[in-house]
C-alpha cells in the first residue's frame, strides 16, 4: 500500500511517499526525522486538533469557540463533533476552562480558547 502525501510538520512542505511494506513503513521525501516521524504517524493514525464552537447562553456572544487540549483521531473527529454539538454552556466562562473533559474517553480535552462574561 502506498500514500503520497505533504508534510505539515514545518515550512519545508516535504512530498512524501508513504509505503507499507508488510510490517515495515518506509517514507520518502522528508528532509528531516520530524517529517519521518509525521509520515508514518499519518499513514498508521492520522490525529487533528479539534477547534469549533459550543452554544452559550447568558453572554453577548451566543457561541464559544473552543479547541482541544490535544490531537484527536481524525476517523473519530465526527464523533467528537457530535458530542460538542448538545453542548450548552452558561456564561461566565474563562480562557482555558475545561468545557468537555477526556471527551469520548480519548484522553483529550475540550478548552475554552476565549474568557466570555455574562451579557
């Protein structure tokens, strides 16, 4: 099997070509360890920050944008969606507070990425 894909790692933008081999995963194309690294990540578990938004009420804004404490499966990032979704929070709420802890059992968390008050 075999993936082409663009390193995001740095400003580099590397071309790889991603190549499994039975149990071996060969890259090619980086210049670097950090795009080995990343090709290979990519290839097995491709992961994403999530960044959206939550419903609140009592504040000016009616939403709150929100962003992960790390990197999520990317086959998962539906279902972390869904879960943000029916998430209604009440303002006052503060830059780094915690809105959904180890969402869907990934580890994760969910962060305010803004401090919004009451309207």
């Amino acid at each position: 099997m075999k993936k082409e894909m663009i390193c995001i790692v740095c400003p580099m933008s590397c071309a790889l070509t991603v190549t499994q081999l039975e149990e071996e995963i060969l890259v090619d194309g980086n210049r670097c360890k950090r795009g080995k690294a990343f090709g290979e990540q990519e290839f097995v578990n491709p992961k994403r920050m999530l960044t959206s938004t939550i419903a609140i009420t009592g504040a000016r804004l009616p939403r709150l944008p929100v962003v992960s404490s790390g990197e999520l499966p990317l086959d998962r990032m539906k279902d972390f969606l869904e879960v943000l979704y029916r998430v209604r929070l009440e303002a006052p709420v503060a830059k780094g507070d915690i809105v959904v802890a180890d969402i869907l059992g990934s580890g994760v968390d969910i962060l305010a990425s803004r401090s919004i008050q009451t309207a």
